[in-house]
C-alpha cells in the first residue's frame, strides 16, 4: 500500500463507521452529526462566503499578533543575546512573566481595547513574543566568537554590530521560532474568539453551538484544522527556502 | 549578589514609573491601576482566604485533566510506538492533529456534555493528551535496536521489556511531552472557566474584568502566573529525579 | 559430542537478480570448551554468521545445532558480546543493575540481585565502580560491564563480536587475557570474531578464516599453541609467527 495511503486508511475508516452508527440511530445526531451531514455544511459555509471571512479575521488577528511579537521578540532577544549586562538585568524579569498563561490576559486586553482585532491580536503578541525571543537568544549564542571580534577590531557601535553582522547570521534559526509562534498565534487567535471576541472562526463554531447547528459547527473544527495544518506545512517549505538561502544546516525542529 | 542587584533594577524601576504616572493621573486608573492597589488586593484575597478556594479549584481541574491525559497518552503512545504497523497507520493522522487548537473542541464539548465540570476535565485531558502522546510514540520509536537484541539474548519476557527497556528508554521525551501538557492543561482550565462559568481564578478575572475592579484583575493575573512557574517547577524537580543520570558525566 | 554444528548454512537477501548472497555453505563444528577465533576482511560476513549463531535471525539455508538442539531464537546460553557496548548498555541503571538484568530476565529474588552482581564485578575489576552510571566509564570498563552481564546469563556459549575492537591496544591486552581465563575457568565454548590477525592467533585454539563476496570458509587452522598463553613470549613463538605469515598470505589473496 502507498506511504501516503496507509495514513489516509484509518481516518476513512473512522468517517465511514460514525456514518454508519448515526445512520443507525446508534449516534444522537442532534449532538454528533453525520460526516456527510458536515461536509454539507461545511460546502454551504464555503459557498456562501462566511467561512471565508471568518477566516480572514482569524488570520488577521494571528497575523498582526504575530508581527507586534516579531517587532518587539526580535530586537529584545538579540539585545538579550549580544549584551551579558542586558540579560542579567531583563531576563529574570522575562522569566517571571513568561509562566503568565496567555489566555489569562483576555480579561485585561478586552478592559483596555474593547472588542475587536487590536484586543485578540494584544493577546495573540503576548503568547507569540516569548517563543521569537527565546529562539532569537538563543541564535545569537551560536554566533561564532570570531565575528563578534572582528565587530569590535571594526569598532562597530553595538547596533551595526546587530544589524549588519548578528541579524543575518541568525535568520536561519529566527524563523524556525516565528514557524513555532504561528501555531500558537492560531491556537490563540481561535481561543480568544471562542472566550469573548465577536469575530473569526471561534465565533463561528460559538454561534453554530448556539443555535444548535451541529453540522456547521463540526465543520469548521475541521476546517481549523486544515488551515492550522495547511499553514504549518506552507511555514515549513518557506523555512526550507529561508535556510537554503542563508547557508544554514537545515532539519532544526 | 551583583546579579540580584541587576535583576531586581529592571522590575522595580517599571514599578516604580508606573507608580507614579498611576498617582499622578497619567494613566487610566482604570485600565492601569497603581502597582499598590494591585498588590493590595492581592494581600487582602490572601490574608482573608478568598484567594485559596478558586486557586485550588483551578489547580484541581488542571491536575486531573493533565494526569488523565498523561496516563492516556503514555499507554496510547506505547501502544502505537511499539508497534510498526501501528505507527505507519496512525502516525500521520497525529500528526495532522498536532497543530490543532485545543480549545477549539470546547463548543462541542458543550454540546455534548453541557456546562459541566466533567465538560472541563474532558476539554482539558483531550487538548493535554497530543503532546504526551507524540512525545511518548516518539520515545518508542526511537529506541536504540541493540538494546532489543540484547533483551531477546537474555530471554526477557515483553512485560519486563516493556517496563526494563522500553518504558525508562522513552522517558526523556515522555517528560517532554508531559511539560507541553502541563501548560496546555493550565491554560484551558482557564479558559474553560471563563467560557463555562465554572469557579476558578479564570472566571474571577472575567468577572473583575465586568466588574471594571482591575487591581483585582491584575492580582488575578499575578496569581496564575506565580501558580504556573511554581507547577513548573515542580515537575522539573520530579523530572530531575527520575533522569538524574543524565547528568552524570 | 561438538558444542556448536554448523551445517550447510548459507544467507542470502532479496530475491531473482538483485539478491545478495552473504554467506555460502558454511561448515563448522566447534568442540565443547574451545575457542575458536573467525578473522576475515570487511564485509565478509562474520558478523551475520555470529548473529545466525545467535539466533538473531534465521539462514536462508542449512541448519545450527548448539548442544543437540537446533537455532531457531536467542537464548540465555549463547551469550553475545557486541562490539559497540555504548549501545548495548542501560545508560539510566548503575553498573551492578546493568549486570543484574541478566539475573532479573532469569527470575532471581530481587534481594539477591545486587550480591550476585558484585561478585561478577570482581572478577572482571569493576568492583570499584559498582555504583557508578555506564557514562562515567571508559570504553574498556564499559566492555567489560557487557562482559560481566553476559557472565551473568551463565552461559554455555560465549559469542563475541569484535569485542575490543573499539579499545586502545593495553586495554584490548588486559581483557584478551581476562577472557581466555575466564573461558577456560568456566569452560565456555567460545566464537570470537577479530580482524586483528595476532589476537585471532593468541586467543583460539582454531582459527577460521572467512573471505568475502561471498562469505565462505577459505581455511582452518590448528594454533597447537601451549596455555596458558603469555602476551610477550607465545606472540615471540615460532609456531604463533608461522600462523601469522600463512593467514596474512590468506587475506591477502582474497
């Protein structure tokens, strides 16, 4: 059988037996619906165009989420790494905060900002920042001694030093910690919609569970889990391509 | 010493701006309360006993969904990883659900178990399991052939390998799988909390938050990340325990 | 009544045209107690022939008989020696609980398991280092706790692959010596498997050459050499230089 066939086998499997036990009556079909009764909704969804803005919203809170984490992550982390002064000062403070579960920041965000994108993509930036800043320290480290030495015989001011020499030695590994903040920019942008936030695909599965639309809302559980896994798959081709083109020994996880 | 020094400049002078742009009106007292009102309304839920009950009920909700996850997990994940048929067959539908929200299954788990403490112990054992369980499947399937050729040599019955080989072998990214859990775990018993109405230091930030009462919401957010940093911790102390001969070099 | 008949044995993988034929017609009995050395260059297949010895896996053709009973799985009585003993350990059990495994497999009383360990130590030096991981060893020490554990399965048959191979040249002495004692003490049947031709030699009381591409048997040869053997006087004997010159000729050719 095919490689890719044998994965295929028992999520097909699996679909055709709940087809089976609801049509039988076996499964409530008011709680769990019918994968053809799903795909239905899911088509209908598709075709009437609210799947796909419920799923721009998401991905424009994700997305402005994850550019505030980048924007602040980045510059923190190679601060943090270059400078031995700046991390015993800053870090321990990073470090007390990072426990801070993300979602535990919904209430605040939703005080200051209201509903809307600035509030989900507030909390989305929180949860994002930590990991680009981790992986970014933890770039700069594998920086070779020689060059920071070459920097100083230069007499690079500590910002030349960063943007010209440490910033593209590190991209590499920088985007294997943006790849990793993306999931967790989905996962969140979907939590804070499914907890307060009007808009996106969390919503949607809220107001399909409210109005007692199994169907509909099954469907775009799957549908998150398609775009998450379609993103994840797009991210890994793009580091592939980043890497190749920085020179860097590629397969970091 | 110096290092202390350093690391508590940084934190006190934030604090101590924000004290006083909150004292002298430079900011919404309502949005950014005065760290003093904030650490006031911590003192006063611990010392009158308020904060115990919703801290341990969301520290209870938390344990057991992640410790029926990660029993769940390690047996499943044994399971498929030792098994080649297995992993060749259900391998690739894990991984497609690796990146799913967890959180995500909460509408259905409504749906089907209504507004319930079981609903939450459930929405948090299904979103804790992935990691442990892909975790363990990946210790499984990594373990060094030898080391079953050496078993078989000495007649080991598969129980005995199973629990002399197999088991410790995986352990290192069991544990791994098992912290991802951890927090996962955390994090939806929170959000479960705020979603469903169930008491919790989750609800009583939303309720602070409808209430405008920010110094309590603020004290609420200090709280849980004190809680998390003190689980984490803990687990690291078992994990030290148990691969203490890592180290050993 | 020979410890170990090898008859007609022959291993092959793949099938039609693409087939790779490792081993062919294989020959050898082993007498009860002896040691018998198989050099041969690499990729001649003296692992594979270990491993059939072993039970590891199954001959395409032909059959092995260790002590009138056929090969078909691993047992307790054929122990095997491997060479990386990195892999072949429990990095997270101390060294007397890596020895004890063997014990444990057996079903001996758990109060009994860490006594009986040490006693093995002793006798292989290890004594000191009961307690210590398998990572805070060096390589010979390492090989030496694989030693002691396969000891400890008491077994009939000792099948070691190239086991010193990994060592520096004192530390290979020290355990060449250790091993021929131990074996003859205990009375083990022994296979060793070496491509280093003088320890072939100073070790067996036969040594079987193997040649490659095919694996086949080119030769055997009698050492006839007195024990027990001394690492600077029988490497000097006239009849060990003899050996050397005749199976280096061998190897060479093939």
């Amino acid at each position: 059988m095919a490689g890719r066939g044998k994965g295929l086998l028992v999520p097909i499997l699996v679909l055709a037996l709940w087809e089976m036990l609801s049509r039988a009556g076996v499964l409530p079909i008011e709680t769990l619906s019918r994968p053809t009764d799903v795909f239905a909704a899911g088509i209908a969804a598709l075709f009437d165009g609210s799947l796909f803005v419920s799923t721009f919203q998401t991905l424009q809170a994700a997305f402005v989420g994850l550019c505030i984490s980048i924007m602040l992550g980045v510059p923190v982390g190679l601060l943090i790494g270059i400078s031995p002064t700046a991390r015993l000062t800053a870090a321990p403070s990073f470090e007390a905060m990072r426990p801070v579960p993300p979602v535990a920041l919904i209430p605040l965000s939703l005080l200051i900002f209201g509903f809307g994108v600035s509030m989900e993509a507030a909390v989305v930036g929180f949860a994002c920042v930590w990991p680009i800043m981790i992986a970014t320290t933890a770039a700069v480290g594998t920086v070779e001694g020689r060059l920071e030495e070459i920097a100083r015989a230069l007499e690079m001011t500590t910002f030349a030093y960063a943007k010209k020499i440490v910033l593209p030695a590190t991209l590499g590994r920088i985007a294997v910690g943006v790849r990793v903040a993306v999931g967790i920019a989905l996962v969140v942008a979907v939590t804070v919609e499914i907890v307060v936030n009007p808009r996106g695909l969390g919503y949607g599965m809220i107001i399909a569970q409210q109005s007692l639309r199994s169907d509909l809302m099954y469907a775009q559980l799957i549908w998150i889990g398609f775009v998450g896994w379609f993103v994840n798959g797009l991210l890994m081709r793009l580091d592939d391509t980043v890497l190749s083109r920085f020179n860097v020994a590629g397969a970091e996880q | 010493m110096k290092r202390a020094v350093l690391a508590l400049i940084f934190p006190l002078l934030l604090l101590g701006a924000w004290q006083l742009a909150a004292s002298g009106s430079l900011l919404s007292p309502a949005y950014f309360p005065a760290p003093s009102r904030t650490f006031e309304a911590l003192y006063q839920s611990i010392i009158s006993g308020s904060l115990w009950s919703p801290l341990s009920a969301t520290a209870v909700r938390m344990l057991e969904g992640w410790v029926l996850a990660s029993l769940l997990g390690i047996l499943l994940g044994s399971f498929i990883g030792s098994s080649r048929l297995g992993r060749e067959f259900l391998q690739p539908s894990l991984e497609f659900l690796r990146p799913f929200p967890a959180s995500a299954i909460i509408p259905a788990a409504i749906m089907l178990l209504g507004l319930s403490n079981q609903m939450a112990i459930f929405v948090i054992a299904f979103g804790s399991v992935w990691p442990v369980l892909l975790g363990t499947l990946h210790g499984f399937s990594a373990i060094e052939p030898r080391l079953k050729e050496v078993a078989s040599t000495l007649e080991m019955r598969p129980i005995h390998y199973l629990f002399k080989m197999a088991i410790p072998s995986a352990l290192p990214d069991i544990f791994t799988g098992i912290r991802i859990s951890l927090a996962i775990a955390l994090i939806l018993a929170v959000v479960v909390e705020m979603q469903a109405a169930q008491p919790g230091l989750g609800q009583n930030i939303l309720l602070a938050q409808r209430m405008f009462r920010s110094p309590e919401l603020y004290a609420g957010i200090i709280v849980l990340g004190v809680f998390g940093l003190f689980a984490n911790r803990s687990l690291n102390v078992i994990e030290m325990y148990f691969l203490n001969w890592k180290d050993q070099r | 009544m020979a410890a170990i008949v090898i008859r007609n044995v022959s291993l092959s993988f793949g099938q039609g045209p693409a087939a790779r034929q490792i081993l062919t017609d294989i020959n050898l009995q082993v007498g009860s107690g002896e040691f018998v050395s198989i050099i041969g260059p690499s990729g001649c297949g003296k692992t594979t022939l270990l491993r059939l010895v072993g039970g590891l896996l199954p001959p395409s053709a032909g059959t092995i008989v260790c002590d009138g009973v056929e090969v078909q799985k691993p047992s307790r009585q054929r122990a095997i020696v491997f060479q990386d003993y990195g892999k072949a350990l429990l990095p997270w059990r101390r060294v007397w609980s890596n020895v004890s495994l063997a014990f444990e497999a057996a079903g001996m009383e758990a109060s009994q398991l860490k006594e009986r360990a040490v006693d093995l130590l002793r006798i292989m030096q290890l004594e000191a280092v009961a307690d210590h991981y398998p990572g805070q060893l060096s390589g010979g020490m390492q090989q030496r706790v694989q030693i002691a554990r396969s000891l400890a399965q008491n077994p009939r048959i000792w099948l070691m692959d190239e086991p010193f191979g990994a060592l520096d040249a004192i530390t290979r002495q020290q355990l060449q010596d250790e091993v021929a004692r131990i074996a003859r003490e205990r009375k083990i049947t022994v296979i060793f498997i070496t491509h280093d031709l003088e320890e072939a030699i100073y070790l067996g009381d036969r040594v079987v050459a193997l040649g490659a591409h095919p694996g086949r048997i080119l030769e055997e040869i009698e050492v006839g050499l007195p024990r027990p053997r001394d690492q600077l006087t029988t490497r000097e004997d006239p009849l060990f230089l003899a050996h050397r010159h005749k199976l280096f000729g061998l190897l060479q050719e093939h």
